[in-house]
C-alpha cells in the first residue's frame, strides 16, 4: 500500500454493505443496531432512512447514540453511544493500544483477528463480485492469509508533534481534526521505534525545539519520522525553514547517545498541503548516516527516510515471494515489466529467479537506489525513472516485449495511461497488486474486456487492526 497514513481516517467513511437495520428516532437520539463495520471502525446501522455510523459499536451490538453529524449531501450520519443496550459481540476484544479511540489509527482493534480477516475477505468478494470468472465460479477469493505478527509489526513510525497540556507530545490527528493525541506507548511500531521517539521527545523538549503551529505558521518542529531495520533505527526531524541550527545540534547531541539509533537527519517542510516529506526536500544529516540498509528479497538497498517501504516487513517478503511464484509459474527464463515498482521489492525478487526485469517507478531517488542495489547483487534489472500513466516514447521502447507484467499502483488503482501500457504490451500474464479493492475490481472490469481473465485472486494482511487488505490477482491473456 502506497501513500496511505494508517493514522488519518476518511472524513467520511463508506460502509461495506449489506442490510441495515432501523433504529428509533428522538430528536438527534436513536438506538442503533449494527450490522456491518465501516473502514473507520464504526459500526454501520440505519435510522429513519440514514445509514448511521457508530464508534465502538461492532456488528450485533445495539446501543442508544447521539447524533453529532448529519452529511448535508447525502443521508448519512455520524454517532457516539450514550448507552450500551444488550450483550457485547462475541467477537469483542480488548484493545492492546492505549491511544485506541482517540488517535484515529489501527481502528479495528477491537475487532478478534480472525474476524478481522473475514471482513477482510468480505470486502475484496464485494468489490470483486461483477468479474465474470468470480460471477461464474470460475475462480473464488482465497482466505486472506493473516500477518505473523499483530502487534510491533510496522517498521516505520511517523509522528506529528503537538503540545498538550503545555508539553511537546509526539502522536497523530484525532480523527476529523488537527488536534494532536499522544501515540507514544503504541503497540503497532516495532518496540524500538517507540522507545527512540520517546527520546527523540525528551531531546527535542530539552532543545527548546518548538512545536510548529500550522495555523500562523509560526514554529520549527513539524513532524518526527522513525524508521527501523535490522534492529538499527534513524530518525528524520521535519522542519520549518529558519530552525536555529544551535536547537537541532543539541537534539542529536542527545539521540547519538541511544545505542540503537545510526543517523539523524534535518528535512525542511514548508508546505501547506499536509505532506510529512515533500518530494525533494532540503535534507542535513545533522550525526551518522541519512539512510539504512534494508533486505529485499535477499538483496540489500539504502533507505531514506521518505523512500515507500511496505511497513509488516515479514508479511511483505511472503506477499512478493507469492508474487514471484504465480508470475514465474514453473518457467525459468524470460522477461518481466514491474510498474510502480517503488524500491523494488516484486522487481529484486523476480530477477533472483532469473527473469530479466525492466522496472518503472516515477520516484528518481528510488530509481538510482534499485539501480545500484541490482548493481552490487549481478542481477538482470534495469530500472527506468517514468509515470506509468504517461510513459515517454524512450521509456515505453526500453520496455519491449514482455511475458509478465506485474502492476502495484496506488489505492486509487490505475490511470487510464496506465491500463492502456498494460493493454498494449500484451503480456499473456498480468499479476495485479492492490491495496484498493473497489479501484482492483474497476481495473480488472476494465482488463477483462481486452481479455484478461482472473485466474487466483489471494488477498495478504500486511496491517492487522485495520480496514487495509492488500490483494494479488493473477490475470491471463485470452487465445
């Protein structure tokens, strides 16, 4: 999944589907019966003709709710309980997360796992449900395959800073606000990235490092990112241009005594639009090194802090060995096109298996680091800097003719340019990576009327806890 912040739900969340029940109304209160979860964690019921959606309400549980918002677009409305009515679902669990509730992220939680999984596997059936080879049975959707880990999973952690009661506070937007909750203590991170950002906090709070109001756009400290591999850890501090320097050298002062942490880097935000890292980005290694060294399919490549990495990486080596298989599918040799490729973890592990790979990524930094790592591993893999959607005629040459094309776009699915590359190119495979159902299923629908039919559709959980479902569909050319 790409460009996606786990933190930061939708303003206004689509419920999956199914039958709603009614509720009775009075004045902006009514009593609710869930029966579907939404992607934000609420539970889905109807009053008076509104689909209403309730925090911490799961499906099966009835409460009496107030009404806090009504769509003025659209009959929909959001819900807080005000009183519980009947048993707990069975399938209610203890959140491990302290910030659960109120920082916005992993807002599944409460939700047992294997439940998770079905409602996983529910929402790629329905997205998918119109494909002619899932309409005649012809192919069927696999059980989603569950993350090995459920908590200290992600290897990157991303902070907004904030004050709260007076003090410097690393965490998230509460949902539908830009008021900071304090996420330190999460279980989702890795254990270590915790901890460093707790003194990454300390330091910055010593430093008199102050926090950056966006609203006058007046402060220093904007956002604080952790990443973590192979147990070292570097830190990326986002700035406001004019951050006294004398404030950032007493901050890695401080974090060059944590035995754990390699670097810690200066990147400059001046933007207005929400991006935590904007791309080119004035960046200062203020100790050590601006990058790490992470492993991708046996290969190693350097990572910064702003570079798109799956963040379950054990969940991720499963998925991109997946990949390879069913793009692979018992030959040996032959050419592969990887679009999207970002870092290249499908593109490193289908030249290990002895394809020649052209991949395609629109980010140049990402390029020169998968260029340099196939490079140093003698692999066959030649990595082209290009949107997919709008490749230039040099591009699109250096790309010939393919066996396979395997696809990883964004959630939004794919450009019209983008389908069109891959109709064009004629692969007789495609191997489809999404992390969008409802965009997969436009795109296949879309495929399919060039003749590509679905053959094995298997979604991966890469973030338990949440909505997100990841989901690979192997698409073969018609005779």
């Amino acid at each position: 999944m790409r460009g996606v912040n786990h933190q930061i739900p939708a303003l206004s969340p689509t419920p999956v589907g199914g039958r709603l029940l009614g509720c009775r109304v009075t004045t902006n209160r009514c009593e609710v019966t869930a029966t579907e979860l939404d992607e934000a964690g609420c539970g889905v019921g109807a009053s008076d003709g509104k689909t209403v959606h309730v925090a911490d309400l799961l499906p099966g549980e009835r409460a009496e709710v107030a009404i806090d918002h009504t769509s003025p677009h659209r009959p929909e409305a959001w819900a807080r309980i005000v009183r519980r009515l009947g048993a707990p679902s069975t399938e209610r669990v203890a959140p491990a997360c302290p910030g659960f509730g109120r920082c916005g992220g992993c807002v599944w939680q409460h939700l047992a796992y294997p439940a998770q999984l079905a409602k996983k596997r529910e929402r790629v059936v329905q997205a998918l449900a119109d494909l002619p080879a899932v309409r005649t049975g012809d192919v069927t959707v696999a059980e989603v395959r569950p993350s090995p880990q459920l908590f200290g999973y992600r290897n990157k952690g991303k902070y907004v800073a904030g004050i709260v009661a007076r003090q410097l506070v690393l965490g998230a937007y509460a949902p539908r606000s830009h008021t900071v909750i304090d996420t330190l203590g999460c279980k989702v991170v890795a254990p270590i990235i915790d901890e460093v950002a707790s003194w990454v906090r300390g330091a910055a709070e010593t430093a008199q490092l102050g926090v950056y109001n966006e609203a006058t756009r007046r402060g220093e400290l904007r956002y604080v990112v952790v990443r973590e591999a192979n147990g070292d850890v570097m830190v990326a501090l986002v700035i406001a241009p004019g951050t006294p320097a004398d404030k950032l050298e007493r901050v890695a002062s401080a974090m060059s005594h944590h035995p754990a942490v390699r670097g810690l880097v200066a990147i400059e935000n001046d933007r207005k639009d929400g991006s935590i890292i904007p791309s080119g980005a004035t960046q200062k290694v203020l100790f050590g090194h601006g990058h790490l060294v992470e492993d991708l399919g046996g290969v190693s490549i350097v990572v910064g802090a702003a570079e798109f990495l799956q963040v379950n990486r054990a969940q991720a080596a499963a998925m991109y060995a997946r990949i390879a298989e069913l793009a692979l599918d018992g030959r040996t040799q032959g050419r592969a096109v990887d679009l999207f490729a970002g870092l290249g973890g499908i593109g490193l592990h289908l030249a290990r298996a002895g394809l020649d790979v052209v991949t395609v990524e629109i980010d140049r930094d990402a390029v020169a680091q998968l260029t340099q790592a196939a490079e140093r591993a003698g692999l066959r893999l030649h990595a082209l800097a290009g949107d997919a959607g709008d490749l230039s005629h040099d591009v699109r040459e250096q790309i010939g003719t393919v066996d396979i094309a395997v696809v990883n776009p964004p959630r939004k699915g794919l450009t019209e340019g983008a389908r069109d590359l891959l109709v064009e190119l004629r692969a007789p495979t495609i191997v489809y990576v999404s992390c969008g159902p409802e965009s997969l299923g436009r795109d296949l629908a879309a495929l399919a009327a060039h003749g590509y039919i679905a053959d094995t559709i298997e979604p991966f959980d890469l973030m338990p806890g949440t909505a997100q479902v990841e989901t690979i569909v192997r698409l073969r050319r018609a005779a």
